[in-house]
C-alpha cells in the first residue's frame, strides 16, 4: 500500500483518483485501488520489492507523469495490520479520526520522536510502535500541541491517517 503525503489535502497536491491508479499501473503495479481520495492506494507488487524501492518509484512516476512532488510512504500488508494491532484503545464514545498513525518514510525514522514520547502530553499522547507511532489527539490536529510538534520534527519523512481511514484501507487490503 502507497500513503500520498498531502494529496488533496486543502488545494495544493490535487489529483484525481482514477489518474492516480493509472499512474500506480504505470508503475508495474497491479490491483490497484484508491481509498478515499487523499492518496491511499492498495496494490500488488510483481515481484518483492523493499517498500523503499516501491516509494521511490512512485514518487518518481508521479512528478513525471502528473507534475505531482509528493513524499510516498509503502507499507506492506503483514506490517500495515502489525500497525493496526498495536493500536492503543480508544476511549469509550471517542472519536476514532482523533487517533492518528504516524508512518515513516524510512525504516528507523520513528527513532526521532522517542524524545517526544517520553513527554506528558495530557490530555494527548505519544505511543510508540514497531512501524508506526500513534497520536491521539484529542483537541483534534489543527489544536494539538502534539501533533504540531511531532510535525515540525519529522517534517515530510512521516504521513499521518486517522483511525477511520485506516479501517477503511485494512478492508480494502482484505478484498
């Protein structure tokens, strides 16, 4: 699976989905599938390849073929479920787009917030993953210190998801 950092999120970085899955296709991909239309695409690689190789060549097809300079985040199926098992647990009645997972762009990435996640952030706060980190915050992205922080230290090597759409991107990767 491909996470698009920052695609129609706002008015920059817009595309459309179905020039989106082309250019996923162009790739040498295969069953590819858009979730939502914020740069979520499940597909099927030919031949095992690193996530890092995989990102790489999309980022590269995109700029060239839709003018598109995004960062691209590839995670596999075995570790984007590992990532959704080691959720920590909503409270109860909360809303689930206020739980974010953090994905590195590059394995080892996460290593920079362990300074963070050694911080109180209450009401908020920082969990720490295998392949993901995961905020919950409660106040929502644009209020939440956290978040903010998080953001200014790992700049474009991470992308984020809520809760809500991760759920929707795990029942796309079990069609």
């Amino acid at each position: 699976m491909a996470l698009l950092r920052g695609v129609n999120v706002g008015r920059g970085n817009r595309v459309a989905m179905a020039d989106l899955r082309a250019t996923v296709a162009a790739c040498g991909f295969t069953d590819v599938t858009t979730v939502l239309a914020s740069g979520n695409v499940v597909f099927t690689t030919p031949r095992k390849l690193k996530p890092e190789v995989a990102a790489a060549r999309l980022e590269q097809e995109l700029a060239s073929a839709l003018a598109l300079q995004v960062r691209v985040t590839v995670i596999g199926a075995a570790a984007f479920n590992a990532v959704i098992d080691e959720a920590p647990s909503l409270p109860a009645g909360a809303d689930g787009s206020r739980l974010l997972a953090a994905f590195p762009r590059v394995p080892g990435a996460l290593a920079k917030l362990k300074p963070l996640a050694a911080r109180d952030w209450s009401p908020a706060s920082l969990t720490m993953g295998a392949h993901a980190a995961w905020l919950w915050c409660p106040g929502g992205v644009l209020t939440d210190k956290l978040f903010e922080d998080v953001s200014k230290l790992m700049g474009d090597d991470i992308t984020t998801r809520n809760r809500n759409t991760l759920l929707k991107l795990q029942a796309a990767l079990a069609a």
